[in-house]
C-alpha cells in the first residue's frame, strides 16, 4: 500500500511537471500570437514621441523643482 501511495506521488508530480511545460509552451505561442497582431510604430512616430516624453519630463522637473524651492523658501522663512 506504501508503495503503491509513492508511487502514485511520484506520477502526480511528474504529471504536474509536463502540465506545467504545456501551460508554459501555450503561454509563449500565445504571446507571440498576439505580438504578431500588434501595430507597432514607425521609427518617426517613435522619435517624435520619445521627444514628447522628454519634452514632459523636463517641463515637469522645472514646475516640480520650482515648487519645491518655493515651499522649501516658505518654510525656512516663515515656519522655523
């Protein structure tokens, strides 16, 4: 009976093992199907939104910074 339960264990885990290789093979052709799917931009669109992107950050660390030196002002001066 022993034996039998070992190796009725030994069979679940090595069942486990190939539905998990299944599961992961299904994942992958999945993914790539839908990558293949997918309107990727053009270089131009890429560039240009990279610029935005960077246009925004730098926008906002000036506002951000200005802000902080502001309130950093205030305080020195007026709370302690």
């Amino acid at each position: 009976m022993l034996l039998f339960g070992l190796l009725e264990l030994l069979l679940s885990f090595s069942m486990a093992k190939i539905a998990l290789k299944d599961k992961i093979i299904k994942f992958v052709r999945e993914t790539e199907a839908e990558l293949r799917r997918t309107n990727w931009p053009s270089k131009e669109e890429t560039i240009r939104y990279t610029w935005i992107v960077i246009a925004l950050s730098a926008f906002l660390v000036v506002v951000l910074g200005g802000l902080d030196y502001a309130f950093t002002y205030v305080a020195n001066r007026f709370l302690l």
